[in-house]
C-alpha cells in the first residue's frame, strides 16, 4: 500500500482544478480537468463524475488512472497514479452525492471513482523530474 507524504497531501490541498489521465483498452490516451477530486485518506482519492464520457468509459475498459499535481508557488509538482473502481450506489457514493451538491446543487455525481494510489513521480523540472518517489 502506498501512502501519501504530508508534502504530497499539502499539495494536494492547493490544488483546486486536477488534469486526470486515462486510456482505453487499446492505449487511446485521455486527460480531463476534474474538479471535485478529493483525498479521503493517505492511500484512497474519490473522484466525482459528473459529466465524465470518455473518462468513464476508459476506467471502464482500464481502470488505471493518474493525477497531475502542480502548485506555481512552492513549484511542488507529482504524478500520482493508482486503480480505479467505480460505484453508483451505497454509502461512500451517497457521501461523494451529497458533497458534491452541497457545493454545486445542479451537478449530477452519477459515479463515485475510488482510487487507491499505487505509485508517485516527481514531475518538477530538474534532474530529479520522472523519478519514482514512492
């Protein structure tokens, strides 16, 4: 299992707009802007779909996804990527549901991603840039 540093969770938690990575069966690769991205824990994200197409239907056929982080003041930048399950119905979707419209009440958070982190790179420019850091 792997968990995230407080450096990373720091991060993290400036970050307000996530570029979200996918690709299909056959490598047709995706990336989307996702908003409600959130960390519920040091080794599990919950990604909120709402209008998620090709995001969605790439998990489905291959459920690794990787998130990009990058915050401009402390120029802290990660890759983390990790195995995705998607849920439409029980409690940790009912809480993602209620988050999500108690921020924005028209959106419609048909699916609940839970990815649990399996690697973290570097991605700041400099000799260290792609380099595995968990």
């Amino acid at each position: 299992m792997v968990m995230l540093t407080a450096e990373m969770k720091e991060t993290f938690g400036k970050i307000k707009l996530f570029p979200v990575a996918t690709a299909s069966k056959s490598g047709v690769p995706n990336v989307a802007p996702i908003a409600f991205v959130m960390l519920v824990s040091d080794d599990t994200i919950w990604l909120a779909d709402n209008y998620m197409n090709k995001t969605l239907a790439n998990v489905s056929e291959n459920p690794q996804i990787a998130i990009y982080l990058w915050e401009p003041e402390t120029k802290k930048c990660f890759q983390i990527k990790g195995k995705v399950e998607v849920r439409t119905s029980g409690p940790d979707f009912e809480k993602m549901q209620a988050m999500v419209k108690g921020k924005k009440p028209d959106a419609p958070a048909k699916s609940l991603f839970v990815m649990k982190v399996t690697e973290v790179f570097s991605c700041a420019p400099g000799p260290a840039a792609g380099k595995k850091v968990l």
